[in-house]
C-alpha cells in the first residue's frame, strides 16, 4: 500500500511471495508506486529492524536509513513488546 500525503508519501506493506522474489516483482511493484506517487515529496518507508532482505531491497531502489524506532504500540500486544523498526526515505 503507497499513500500520497499531504506533507509526505509512505509505502508500506509490500510483500511478494518466495516463489516470485528475487524475479523483479517486488521492483516492478516499488517503480509503479514511485511513477503514482510523483516526485514532489520524499517517500518514506518503515521496516523491521531485522528484515535485512527489505531494508536491502529498500536501499537497492533509493532509500537511506534515517533511524529507529517501534513499528508498532506496546499496548498492542498482551506481553507489551513492540517491533524494531527502521525509519528509510527516498529523497525526490
């Protein structure tokens, strides 16, 4: 899912499935978000800290490490942990 917002574009949520990665899927996917999304504002994407497959993925396409931070509230789970998450942006 890619969101045009007012101040800022996120992506998030793109998966492809083990039988098609590494096949040009997932960059096929990444393109057609950027040519949707435009080139006004900086894309920002949210990754779990230890998927080093997406956060490779992610830079290979334009993206930098901007820093950490939860990807979820502990309050939403029961045992009050939160994911690692790593904050990426694609400067446009």
């Amino acid at each position: 899912m890619v969101k045009n917002e007012e101040n800022i574009n996120t992506t998030e949520s793109l998966y492809v499935l083990p039988a098609f990665q590494s096949q040009g899927v997932g960059g096929s996917l990444i393109e057609k978000a950027f040519t949707w999304l435009g080139a006004g504002k900086d894309i920002h994407v949210d990754v779990v800290t230890y998927n080093e497959q997406a956060i490779n993925f992610y830079q290979k396409h334009g993206f930098v490490k901007r820093g950490k931070r939860p990807l979820s509230d502990p309050a939403d789970f029961p045992s009050g942990k939160s994911f690692p998450g790593t904050e990426m942006v694609r400067k446009n």
